[in-house]
C-alpha cells in the first residue's frame, strides 16, 4: 500500500510538471502574438493565438484561453472581421482568469468599444467606454490607472465627435488634459501633445482661431522639445487651421510638409489620407487641376494598394477561423467520446460489480440493462435534436448572407470543404459560400435572393464554376456538389 502511495505522489508530480511545461509554450506564443500585433504582422499574430487557444483549451488553462481569445478578436477587429471579434471577446469573458484580472476587464470593454464604433453603433460604443471609464478606478497601480481613465476620457471624447455632439466632446478632452498634467510631462508628452492638438481641431470647429493656434503651437512645441519625429498630425491641423481662416497658400504648405513626413517615416495609412485631404482641397478650392489630379492618382494607388492587402488579411484571417472552429469540433467530439466511455466504463464497472456480488439477482442486472437502453434513446434522441437546430440556424444564416453560415456549415458537414479544397487549394472563401448553398440544394433564384446579387450574376458564376470543376453540362450543378460529400 505504501508503494503504491509512492506511486501515485511520482504520477502526480510528473503532470503537474507536463502541465507547468505547456503553460509555459502557451505563454510564449501569446508574447509572440501580442509582439507581432504590435509591429502589424497581423497574419503571424493570429497563427500564434490560435495555437495558444488550441494548447490551452487541451489543459485547460484559462489565462491561456482568456488572452488568446482577446489577440484573436484584436487582429479580426483589424481586418474587418468584426462580429467575429465580438463573438471571441464573449469567450474570453467566460474564463474564471478573465474576471480575477481588472486590466483583462478594462482591455476586453476597450476593444469591445473600439469595435461598435468602427461598426457606427455608437451608443453601445459609449456604454463600452464608460465601462472601460469604471473598470479604470479599481486598478491599483497609481500611473496604469491614470493612464487608464485619459484612454477612456479619449475613447468617450472622440465618439462624441463622431457624433457631431462636440460640447460633450469638449467636457471628456478637458478632463483628458486635466489627468495628463498631474503626470510627469516626460512621461505623457506623447499624449499630452495630442489632447492638445485635439483641442485645437475643437477650437477650428469654434472658429475661435486664436485659441485654435495657441494649442496648436503647444502641441508642436512638445513634439519638438523631445525630439519626436512624428510630425504629420500636427502639421495637418495647422493646414487645417490655415484653411479655415482662408490662407491657401499656408494650408497647402502645411499639408505637404504633413504629407512628406508620412511620407519619410512610411506611415502608409497617414500617407494615404493626407494624399487625399490635398488632392480634396485643390479640387475643392479649383486649384491646380493637374496638381489635385496627381495627388488624387497617388492615394488611389496606394489605397487599393492597402485594400488588395487588407483583402489577403481577412481572406487568410478567415481561413484560420474555420481551422480553429475545426479543432474546436474536433476537441468538443474528443470530449463527447471521452465523457460517453467513461459513463460506459462506469455503468460496465457497475454491472460486474452487482454481477460479481449478487450474481443470483437478475432481476436487477436486467433494470440496469433496461436503464443503460433508455439513456442511449435519450441520448440519440438528443443528438438528433441538436442536429435540427443547427440545421435550422444554417439555413437562417444562408438567408441572412452572414459570415458565420460557413463556418456553421463546416461544422455539420466537416468533410465537404476540405474535398473541395483537395480539387482546388486555392478557393475563395466566396466561392466555398456559393457551393456550400448548392450543397444545400438553393435555387439560383434562392441564391440571388440571399446574396443580394441578380439572377445573372448567379448564373455565371455557376458556369465559371461549372468550366472550373469540369462539371458535365448534362449533370446538375447542385447534385455534383452533393457527390462531393
């Protein structure tokens, strides 16, 4: 008895050790991902999180699954995935780790908030922010929690201009200030130099251009009293500010330097937007044509040119999705076998045990039968019921034209995708949607409808789809795609 208590010590101390070990591969990956999001490589970001989810949902470790959670929503927040994002942000709040960490509530209500309002809901952005506003006052640490509480004075601050309510505006950026200059000013000057130009813009607005250029000329003092390099948000606003009181000829000068410095310091989405805030302002002020024709062609090149990158992001980003939403099948099917082979093993336990012990009792080992019969008939009868649902949500999401139907329909048909993929590496993520409702036996008229795309437009991309597959013309397109189940 006394090895055996041994034994199970040693057992013990073995698992707690491989448990420690992977916590720690975990913990990598997620420095990984978060310093990855940092420097914007987002396609490596999300790999990384999504091996952090998969590891820790195998030992169940719930830092691991509230922090991988969140990267994944960051960088789908980034790339436009943003019901998804949500939907990962719901999962991180489930964690026990999430609610133990007031930085984790403060972050997840941020990014919450950041994405209703890059999703125009504006009101559920400022219930976010203001959560993020409470979260702040319970963190501990003396500098985290004011520079806390200005993130979300700025958060509330710029909704309300986006929602062109800029006396609320106004009270939420003179608090930002106020936190900012109880701080060490070489440890804000960064943000401090922003409120100030945000105050600025407000004063434009105002057309109080005095005031406007006495910020203004704050702002870009501490930009250059600490030798920032980063210049072309100041120097837009003294063009805006230059404008506003009509001096072309200043406006435009600050706009280009604005612009070089982007230019210089290859901030694509800077040099992108002040391309166009001066090929707008020509063209508004019937400038140079030539000149405002020339600014207009360089951020439409460079915009499609992030639009074409962005688009590779969110197709691979997808891509990753339905990878992870395929483990996490696969872990959830792991887990039903385990839990019905334990209950089996139990019940078999069970029935040798009263076998062994009243072996003369058969009445007993036949209610037992009896029992274990009405528990598989619950459980199939369950089974099928899940399976109905599903279907039903599948076909309201195909008719919605939602993201997540094929995510959903890779779930109930698992094998059907990858067979596609097997012919063709290379399909879209639009063209797996198409197929997937052909699968389901939609009529182009159906598919048009859904997709809010004519009956045209349907037709021919079953034909382009038909010559790409080399599907028979005397074989209906649905039922081929039914054979590759």
């Amino acid at each position: 008895m006394k090895n055996f208590h041994i034994f199970l010590l040693l057992l013990s101390s073995l698992f707690i050790q491989a448990q420690t070990s992977m916590e720690k591969q975990i913990d990598n990956l997620l420095d990984k991902s978060f310093k990855e999001f940092s420097e914007v490589q987002l396609i490596p970001a999300l790999a990384n999180a999504n091996e952090a989810l998969k590891k820790s949902d195998k030992i169940n470790y719930s830092r691991g699954k509230t922090l991988a959670n969140i990267y994944i929503a960051k960088v789908l927040a980034e790339t436009g995935g943003y019901n998804e994002a949500l939907g990962y942000l719901k999962k991180a709040e489930r964690e026990p780790y999430f609610s133990s960490y007031i930085d984790i509530q403060v972050e997840v209500s941020r990014l919450r908030g950041r994405t209703y309002a890059l999703l125009k809901m504006r009101k559920l952005a400022l219930k976010e922010f203001y959560k993020q506003l409470e979260f702040s006052q319970k963190i501990e640490d003396p500098y985290k929690k004011q520079m806390s509480t200005y993130w979300s004075y700025e958060n509330i601050a710029e909704t309300f201009t986006q929602m062109n309510q800029f006396d609320s505006a106004w009270v939420y950026v003179q608090r930002q200030e106020d936190v900012l200059k109880r701080m060490k000013e070489e440890s804000v000057f960064f943000d401090l130099s922003g409120t100030y130009s945000k105050k600025g813009q407000m004063y434009i607005i105002q057309k109080e251009y005095v005031k406007a250029q006495e910020y203004l000329d704050k702002s870009l003092f501490l930009l250059e009293k600490y030798k920032v390099t980063y210049l072309f948000y100041a120097l837009e606003n003294y063009g805006d500010l230059e404008a506003a009181k009509g001096n072309r000829e200043q406006a435009i000068h600050y706009y280009r330097r604005a612009l070089q410095n982007a230019i210089d310091l290859k901030d694509k989405d800077a040099t992108v937007h002040l391309y166009r805030v001066l090929g707008d302002y020509f063209m508004k002020n019937n400038l140079n044509l030539k000149e405002s024709n020339e600014y207009l062609y360089q951020y439409q090149k460079l915009n499609d040119s992030l639009d074409a990158a962005n688009k590779e992001v969110v197709e691979q980003a997808l891509s990753q999705i339905l990878d992870q939403k395929d483990h996490e099948n696969k872990t959830k099917t792991r887990r039903y076998v385990y839990l019905i082979g334990a209950i089996v093993l139990l019940l078999v336990i069970i029935a040798l045990f009263w076998y062994r012990w009243h072996l003369k009792n058969k009445k007993l080992i036949y209610k037992n039968k009896k029992t274990l019969s009405k528990m598989n008939q619950l459980t199939v009868g369950l089974e099928k019921k899940i399976e109905e649902n599903k279907f039903n949500d599948l076909i309201t999401l195909a008719k919605n034209n939602s993201p997540e139907f094929l995510i959903l329909f890779s779930e109930l048909y698992p094998d059907f995708i990858p067979r596609l993929k097997a012919i063709d590496s290379k399909v879209r993520s639009s063209e797996l949607s198409f197929c997937a409702m052909a699968y389901l036996n939609f009529s182009a008229k159906d598919i048009a409808t859904y997709t809010h795309v004519t009956l045209g437009a349907v037709e021919m991309r079953r034909s382009r789809l038909r010559k790409k597959y080399n599907i028979p013309s005397d074989i209906d397109f649905n039922n081929w795609m039914r054979r590759k189940e």
